[in-house]
C-alpha cells in the first residue's frame, strides 16, 4: 500500500494516533515524528521521510493551522509534489477558513472517526495518483522552525531560583510575544509551564491568569486550556489575595493530595524572598540599642514589647525566625567580652 507522512501539531497527537492506527490497519505504512527533541538532526529526518512519502497527509486542526513546522512541511511536500491529502480532524476547522489553493485538493472529514469515515478514507486515498518522481533539483529544504519562544522556555525550565524579577520579566516578555502575533497555543503551554513552577510568587500567578484570559477572549477553543489549570491557579491566587505577598515561595505552595482538595503548607520561608531579613535586622537593631540604654540603669526592668502585626502569610513567622538569627549573630559578634552577661540576655531574654 502507500507510504503515508502525516503532519500534525503534537497537541494533536491523542486524534493523530487514532488516524495512524486506522491507516495502520488498513495495510499503509505510515510515518509521524513521534519525537520530543528539536534540532537540525530532527528536521532533516522530517525532510527525509516527506521526500520518502508518496502521501502527504495534513491533519488538520487549529494547531496545525498556526504551526510553522507544520507550514513549513506542508510547502516542501507541495514542492517535491507529492500528493496532498487534508484529513480534517476537528470540527472547529472550518472549510472556509483554509487557504484557497486548497479548494482544489480532495480532503476528508474525519473529526468524527467512526465507519463512514474510514470508508471515506479509504476510497480517497485509492484514488489518489501514483506519485511523480522526485524533481531533480531537489528544491531547497527549508530551515529548522526555530519558535521565537524557545528562549523563554528555557529561562521558565531552569533547575535555578527565579527571582521576583525574573518571573514579573518573562511575564512581560510572554505578553511582549502575544502582542506580536506568536500562536496562542504555544503561549499557552509555556504560562502553564510556569505556574507550575514551586517559586512562583502568588502575585505573579495573578498577572499570568490575567494574560490567559486575554488570550482564551481571543481564542475561545483555549479557554479548556486555562480552565485545566483553574484549581491551581486559584490556590495560589487565594494565598496571594488573602495575604498581598506570598510568604513562602517554595513552601506555601498547594500540596495535591487530591485531585478536588487542596492542602496549604503554612511553614516559614527558607528563603529570603520578599527581603524580610532587611526587617528582622531592623528589629534586632533596635532591640540591642534598647538594652544597652536600660543597661545603664542598675534596677530598671529591662522587659519590653515589640508588636509584629501582619495579615496571614505575611512573612511574620519568617521575621521573627530571622530576627532570632541576627540577634544571636549580634551576641556571638560581641562574645569576645565573656565578663558582661547582658550580651547573653539580649536573646536569652527575648520571647520569639
């Protein structure tokens, strides 16, 4: 029988492989990259298989239509005149909306799979043409489809610590790049890539909830997209609303337990996210210059009160956890004076 490249957008590919195992089963051979890699070694297998094939199927759906490696693979088996066969996979793609040289191709209805459509299937791919030999010259292979987000997908799956300003940045880049016309699917997964990150700021979940939805108003089939993630985004965005900072980073994030329940972990940074350490310096400070004036006085009673008032998540425990280490810092730094005991009982005498 004949061999079959099929072209699609991977977040196609669970429809794709049922239109493979179709094709399989009625004797075809048949070839789609299956791979998870980039590169000019992947693309130069992909030009090879298409100058192999004697069809070239385009599985068409929304994805398909704003992929450049799709586009691109397309134009090259036109090219190399193959025989071009649209199998459409999704009712969302609408005749209308294909390119107009297309008009004059056969193409079959397949976003509902079932008996009809097979056999539909099979008849047009029997009465389709023997494909010509391969033009010599060869036309010129086209470039490796590089996106212009590759970038920032490896910035958001780095193994580092992103900062605040690094997330708040490729937020502003990822919106920069929607602005321009990159495919929204692609933004999409890169945001969704991102909100999974541990470090992120409740904060920044927020700006990235607000540029799904502008994207899903302008792509209304994406909004399934961003509904996925819904239950974790507002999590995170709870914790943000509730406290206007997010204390914790790594460790105030929601713990799935369950798919419908999620859990808060409510431990003190590990951290020093939100400069918290700058405050509880602050403190200590004043708490050593405070004892060292009543010091001076032989029977004053050297107890006093510091109030820390912050809604939850604040960073209060975080606070008070680095005060007790730049107080013990402050003691340690003096500890060369063993004859004065009040050095000791500035952080003896402090109840954190």
């Amino acid at each position: 029988m004949a061999k079959i490249f099929i072209s699609y957008d991977r977040a196609s590919k669970v429809v794709v492989e049922q239109l493979v195992q179709d094709l399989m089963d009625d004797d075809h051979e048949i070839w789609f990259d299956q791979g998870l890699t980039v590169g000019q070694n992947w693309w130069d297998n992909i030009l090879s298989q298409i100058r192999q094939c004697e069809i070239f199927v385009a599985a068409l759906t929304p994805a398909f239509l704003e992929s450049k490696p799709c586009q691109r693979e397309l134009k090259y088996a036109t090219d190399l005149q193959r025989n071009l066969l649209p199998v459409r996979l999704s009712d969302k793609v609408l005749p209308a909306s294909l390119p107009p040289h297309w008009s004059e191709l056969q193409w079959v209805d397949y976003s509902r799979p079932d008996k009809t459509a097979l056999q539909t299937l099979q008849r047009t791919l029997r009465s389709l043409s023997k494909a010509p030999p391969l033009p010599d010259p060869l036309p010129h292979p086209p470039p490796v489809p590089i996106s212009p987000l590759s970038h920032l997908r490896v910035k958001i799956e780095t193994d580092s610590q992103l900062q605040f300003q690094d997330q708040i940045q490729l937020v502003f880049e990822l919106t920069q790049q929607f602005r321009s016309g990159v495919p929204a699917k692609e933004l999409m997964d890169l945001l969704q890539r991102l909100k999974r990150r541990e470090d992120l700021l409740a904060v920044v979940v927020k700006d990235i909830d607000q540029l799904q939805t502008e994207i899903s108003r302008s792509r209304p089939e994406l909004a399934t997209i961003e509904k996925a993630t819904a239950t974790e985004s507002n999590a995170k965005t709870i914790s943000g609303e509730a406290t206007g900072v997010s204390e914790s980073m790594g460790d105030n994030e929601v713990i799935r337990k369950h798919s419908t329940a999620p859990f808060y972990s409510d431990h003190p940074a590990r951290w020093d996210a939100l400069n918290r350490k700058a405050v509880a310096e602050s403190i200590a400070t004043m708490v050593e210059n405070v004892w060292k004036e009543d010091a001076k006085e032989e029977n004053i009673d050297r107890t006093f009160m510091v109030h820390l008032h912050g809604r939850w998540g604040s960073g209060k425990t975080s606070i008070l956890n680095f005060l007790k280490v730049a107080l013990l810092s402050h003691s340690a730094s003096k500890s060369s004076n063993k004859g004065s005991p009040r050095n000791k009982s500035v952080v003896g005498n402090c109840r954190l």
